[in-house]
C-alpha cells in the first residue's frame, strides 16, 4: 500500500513551529502570551488549530517573543541545523552583550 504524503496546511506548520519554539525557549502558554502582547487564548488556539488562520500581526509579534524570524514561524522546510546555529548564534550575542560591560571600562578623564 502506499503512504500518501499529506502537504501540512500554513496553519497546522505555524502552529508545530510555535510550540517547538515556545518549548525551546522554556516559555508557558501565558508567559509567550504576555510577552507577544496575546491573550493566553489566542496562543492556545493557534497551537490547537482552533483559529484557522491567525493573523500575520499575531503571528509576528509571537515570533518577536520568542525572538525568532517570522520564516521559522511560517515556513516547514527549514532544516535542524539551520535552526540550532541561529539559536547558538543568538546565545553568543547575549554572553558577548553580558561580557562587555567588563571588558570595556570607560576612563574618567581628570579634572585640573
């Protein structure tokens, strides 16, 4: 028997890439909500495929929430690697943003 490839509608990729991310970012439901300026509601619906489609405004706040590019949100063909070098290229952002206060100190100039 052969398998049929079912084609995931937009709705259905934008929701597995909404948890996937909300997961990694170790985000609740209410936390991803508060953060993209969402009802809890809004989020769980979309995750469940309550709301068919969400609107792109929505669905580009909750992809700056989980600080993310509106593709990784929307699109299903990025791959594993591409999404774990931008999640380690973000998280040197944030040691180098961390570290530099110490590693840059600003000289006062004396007064005479």
């Amino acid at each position: 028997m052969w398998a049929m490839d079912k084609t995931k509608s937009l709705s259905e990729i934008t929701a597995e890439n909404i948890i996937e991310w909300r997961k990694k970012r170790g985000y609740t439901s209410q936390k991803l909500a508060d953060l993209a300026g969402v009802s809890r509601q809004t989020i769980h619906n979309i995750e469940h495929l309550i709301t068919p489609t969400p609107s792109i405004e929505t669905v580009m706040n909750i992809a700056d929430a989980l600080n993310v590019p509106l593709d990784f949100l929307v699109k299903d063909d990025l791959s594993a690697k591409v999404k774990a070098a931008y999640d380690l290229i973000k998280l040197y952002d944030r040691q180098l943003v961390a570290e530099a206060p110490k590693s840059y100190k600003i000289k006062k100039k004396k007064t005479a």
